[in-house]
C-alpha cells in the first residue's frame, strides 16, 4: 500500500506534492503544463488535485495499513475564481464522519464516506469547493 496518493503514477505525472504547510493537504505546483486557453488552471488540474486530496485525507485517517479498498463513486464541485500560480488543498470533512465510516466497515465491511476539499491558489483566492463520494470496502 502506498503511504501518500503522491505515489500513485498519475499523481506523479501530474506532479503533486504533499504541502509543507501542515495545515493544508497536497500542493499542485505552479507552470504552463496546468494552464488552459485564458492563462489560468485548468478545470482538469483542479479537479485532480481535488480527488487526489480526498484520497490522501482518506489514507491519513485509515493508514496505509488499513486493508480496505476505496472507489471515488462521484465528484460535485463549484468553481469559484479563476486559479493562477500553485494551488494548496484543505480538507473539512468532521471527525464524526470518520467515526461513523470506522463503524460502518466494522460492522458491513463497507462504507460510503464523503470528503469536502477546498482549494487555494498562491494569492489565497478560493478558487474551487468539491466533495468527493468515496465506495470503501474491506479487502476479503
């Protein structure tokens, strides 16, 4: 099992990093690879680091160990500024919420959770808000 979703080839195509900021999650960096026809980050750019950070919130909180087996079932988003530079990502999803997604594996073997990301360009502009539907099941 990977220790950070960085690890995962696309991910490391992509370039994401984990932020050195401890209060945020994943960092896309900034250069013209991510920028799309007006100068700003791409939809695309966005919407990985996005998935991305809610996968790596979701291994954090379970551990690398935690031999479950996690599938992204939706993604709702809202862009809210255009990007420009490197983006940082946060998570807000409650404590309660992993608490009730433990219960649930214990006790079905399976769960859904959902994760909220928030993004950030280097400006500190808010520029997208998504929530992530995660699938989680327990490997046999």
């Amino acid at each position: 099992m990977k220790h950070s979703v960085t690890e995962l080839p696309f991910n490391r195509f992509l370039g994401l990093e984990s932020s050195a900021d401890p209060a945020q999650l994943l960092r896309l960096p900034s250069g013209p690879q991510y920028l799309n026809h007006l100068g700003t980050v791409h939809a695309s750019a966005q919407l990985a680091l996005a998935e991305a950070s809610s996968g790596e919130f979701l291994l954090r909180s379970l551990g690398p160990d935690s031999a479950v087996i996690p599938v992204v079932r939706r993604l709702e988003s809202k862009f809210r500024k255009p990007a420009h530079g490197s983006l940082t990502s946060t998570v807000t999803t409650p404590p309660a919420t992993l608490d009730q997604l433990r219960a649930d594996l214990a006790a079905k073997g399976r769960a859904i959770i959902s994760v909220a990301v928030e993004l950030h360009d280097e400006s500190g502009a808010h520029t997208l808000s998504a929530t992530v539907e995660w699938f989680i099941t327990k490997l046999p």
